[in-house]
C-alpha cells in the first residue's frame, strides 16, 4: 500500500471514530476557562452541582450549598495558611478556590481521562469536586438533604499507578452510621486532605520539598480522620501513598545538593515498607 | 548576310551571353553558400520571429490571467471561510461535553491550515475540554498537510514575544511529533539543551520563562515536562527518518 493512501485511510479511521464517539455519549462538561487565571496558583475547583429532582433544586439549603461550601473551604485554607506560616515563616500555601459554573462531570468520574488528569494537573489542579444533591426521607419522618460526592486529585492520577493511589474517590453522604445533616455536607472533611494529597504531589514534583512534606503530612491526619466514617480501601491505599511519597520526599531532598532546608536535620528513613 | 540572319545571329549571340551570365551566377551562388556554410540563426529568427513574438504574448497573457484567477478564488476562498468559521467557533466554545468539542474540533480541522489560528487560540484559553478538543483538531491539520502546518507549529515553540503559555508551547512540541514535522528536529533540540541548563534555580526558571505570556508557574515540573515531551517527539521523528 503507498503512504499517501495509507495516510488517507488513518485520517478516514481516525474521523470515523471521532464521530462514532461522539455519538456514544453525552456528559455535561463544559470547559473552565477560569483555570487560567492566577497560572501561579494551585486550585481547587468546586463545579456546580446538580440535583436528582426538581424537590432538591428547590431546596434552599440545598441550592445555597455551593455557596456555603465556597465560605467554609475558603476558612479552611485560611486556616491551612496560618499553620504553614507557623510551621515556617518562609512556607507558602499558594493555593485557591476555582469555580466552574455549568460544569457537571458524569457522577462516577468517567469524565477524568488520562489526558483531562494531565491537562488539569498542568493547569495546577489539585483536586476537582463535583456532585448530585437529593433529598431522602426516612421512614415517616421529613426529608433530610443527601448527596453523592466527586473527587479527583489529577496529579496523582498523572503521576501514580492507580493501583498505587486511587485518584477517583466517591462518596455518598451522610456516611453510613452518622446522623443526616446538612452540616457534613457544608464541611467535606475529605476535601482539604485531596487537596493537600495533590498539592504535595505537585510540590514534590517541583522540588519544593518543605511545601510537600507539609502537604503530606496534614494530608495524613486528613484521611484519617475520613476513615472514621468506616472502613475504605481506595482510603486507606490513598494513605499508604501519602506516608510513603512523604519518606520519598524526604529522603530526595536530603540527597539534593542544592536543598539546604531543615529536611535536612531529619535522619535518614528507609521508605520500603513505610505505610505498614 | 540578310538582315533578318543578322538579327537572328544577334539574337543567338544575347541568348549565349545570357546562358553563360545565368552559369555565371549559379557558380557564384555556389561559391558563397559554401562561405556562409547553410542558413544562420538569423535567417531562422527572421523567418519565425512574427510567430515567436506571437506565442510569447500569448502564452504571458495566460500566466497573467491564470495568476489574477487563481488569486481571486484564493480571496473567494479566504472569505467563505472567514463567513463560515465563526459559527464552527461558536459552536465549539459552547460545547457541553468533550465529544461535542471534538467534533467541533475536527470539523474546524477540515480547513486545514486556516484552522490552526483559531485552534491555537483556544489553546490558550485554558482549562481542559477546549485545550484537549483544540489538540485533537491541530494534529489531524498536522496529519493532513503538514507541509503547511509544521512551519507554523515550529514559529509557536521558537516564539519568544510572550504569545503562548507553557502549555501551548508542551501541546505543539507533541503535535509537532505527531505531524513527524523532521525539519523541526534543530528547533527541539536546542529548545531541550535550553531547559537542561535550567536546574531549579528559581531566578533562572523565572528568566527562561519570560518566553511565555505567563512566568508564574513555571518550576522544575514543568521542566520535566517539557524535556519528556521533547524526548517523544524526537523519538517519533528519528524513527520516520530511519
């Protein structure tokens, strides 16, 4: 066969299964063209939710949720900037809230490719939230708000096996034997700790071994506490990472000449193992 | 002798001088055809030249046609596009799901070289549906004419007026792979000698990274990512070459 009619046949191929795959399927995701801006920053991007019927979406609490969580997490890394700068005057924390109006990936996560991790992780992504709100009555008693949750940290699902650290994770809330309140829904305690998972990961990449190191660490106490909610593996592999990319992170830093940190006064630890 | 012999012996006397100046003539003839040596150009130019010149005319006065024609269809062509893309364009940044923005994209991809401008654009508008769909769009350009298209893709990642981000410079650096653009091979490795030189010293990563529309950012992971994209492309260009 000659090239150039080879060549004509990939194109064809190519375009026939463009368009086939376009016809597959259809997910509401609109681009985010805020992510450019602040290119310096790390983000957290929180998308618009959506809602399993017209009684939610019509539920204040639940319409006013984006807001409230936009006001809570902003405290929350305002808190997580303090700490930093406590630890080390010299420790930024340059991280903040993106938000995506339209946009609504598919609820299992499907959307998250390999080349979305990498675009978002170049765009300095650390973790993208996104989810379904809903409104469940108990037998006899009132509607309580419910919700099922997305999280993707886009720099582990990048740079890491996934087998090695999950990077999709799903939650329904309330968590199985906690009491329904709008209250767990408004803080997402698992949000900071993928934040501070990504953002350690990026850091590291980047050589900026306090900042990751740090990341790490607060990340751990993050996921601990969301294992309270009962027994995760896709958690609790997530947090074999975590200690593990830490002690790696450490010990790089010490063999890096050009570090001269206080990582450097840390002794020595062999990392095989380390998250037993 | 009577008169008439006479002049009948007048007669035949002229028409021998006549026969002997006609032999005289042919032998001078002769003579000089033999000096001349055949015809001359000369003689040949001014035989064809009327014909010559006429053919010369007419075939100038057809370039000349030909040339305003294909002129005009190219300003035919460039309008209709210019008429036809921005609904294209629309369409795509509206797009409400990945599939959609691909489609778009590749639509957009089929006015081949015209179709980059407005694909690196969306480039560089950031976050992940448009950059992915605008991608996907440039690279079947690169497929299908990358005749055009590689000396455009190698003006983007030479460019040094701040124009592009990072990432739109890591997208045309893999595109350019794609497309095997082979004479983008100089461009690429000078472009990964640069970035070797780096390290992560934060004042040279700032200076390097005035190259782009924005310095904020750019750290030893993007080197890394940058030098590994390098590394693809070139890898794909050495082995279409051998």
């Amino acid at each position: 066969m000659t090239r150039p009619r080879l060549r004509r046949l990939q194109l064809t191929a190519c375009l026939v299964l463009t368009l086939a795959a376009a016809g597959a399927a259809h997910a509401d995701l609109r681009n985010c063209d805020n992510l450019s801006d602040n290119p310096g920053d790390y983000k957290v991007v929180l998308d618009d939710f959506s809602f399993a019927s017209p009684a939610a979406q019509a539920n204040t609490q639940l319409a006013a949720l984006r807001e409230t969580l936009q006001f809570n997490f902003t405290g929350q890394l305002d808190v997580l900037r303090a700490s930093a700068r406590q630890l080390d005057r010299n420790l930024q924390v340059p991280m903040r809230l993106v938000f995506c109006a339209g946009r609504q990936p598919s609820l299992d996560g499907s959307d998250f490719t390999a080349a979305r991790a990498e675009q978002l992780s170049d765009e300095r992504v650390v973790v993208e939230m996104w989810g379904k709100l809903d409104l469940s009555a108990a037998a006899g008693g009132a509607p309580s708000p419910s919700a099922r949750i997305g999280y993707v940290i886009p720099p582990v699902q990048h740079y890491v096996d996934e087998a090695d650290a999950p990077p999709v994770h799903v939650m329904a809330y309330p968590k199985t034997g906690a009491v329904g309140s709008i209250a767990e829904l408004e803080n997402l305690p698992e949000l900071p700790a993928f934040a501070l998972i990504g953002l350690g990961t990026k850091a590291a990449k980047a050589n900026r071994y306090d900042l990751a190191v740090w990341a790490f660490t607060r990340a751990e106490a993050g996921i601990a506490d969301a294992k309270l909610g009962g027994a995760n593996p896709r958690l609790e592999a997530l947090l074999a990472y975590v200690k593990r990319t830490a002690c790696e992170t450490r010990t790089t830093a010490r063999k890096d000449p050009n570090y001269k940190g206080p990582l450097t006064l840390v002794p020595a630890q062999a990392c095989a193992g380390v998250e037993l | 002798m009577t008169d008439v012999e006479q002049r009948v012996a007048a007669v035949e006397a002229r028409l021998e001088s006549a026969f002997a100046l006609d032999a005289r003539l042919k032998t001078i003839e002769g003579d000089l055809r033999k000096v001349k040596g055949g015809s001359s150009l000369r003689d040949w130019l001014q035989t064809l030249g009327p014909y010559v010149g006429g053919l010369v005319v007419l075939f100038v006065g057809y370039w000349i046609k030909d040339s305003v024609t294909l002129a005009l269809e190219r300003e035919k062509l460039n309008l209709a596009y210019a008429q036809q893309m921005p609904a294209l364009l629309k369409t795509l940044d509206e797009s409400d799901s990945q599939q959609v923005a691909d489609r778009n994209a590749v639509a957009l991809a089929m006015y081949g070289k015209y179709a980059i401008s407005p694909l690196l654009d969306r480039l560089e508008l950031g976050g992940d549906v448009l950059p992915l769909a605008a991608q996907r769009g440039l690279r079947i350009v690169g497929f299908q004419d990358s005749v055009e298209a590689c000396p455009t893709f190698r003006r983007v990642i030479n460019d040094r007026t701040r124009r592009f981000k990072w990432q739109t410079h890591k997208t045309l650096i893999r595109v350019i792979g794609q497309s095997e653009c082979a004479d983008a091979r100089a461009d690429l490795e000078s472009y990964r000698a640069a970035l070797a030189q780096l390290g992560s010293d934060e004042q040279q990563l700032r200076t390097f990274a005035q190259r782009y529309s924005a310095d904020e950012g750019f750290d030893a992971e993007t080197v890394a990512s940058l030098t590994s994209e390098i590394d693809r492309a070139l890898a794909i260009i050495e082995q279409v070459k051998t």
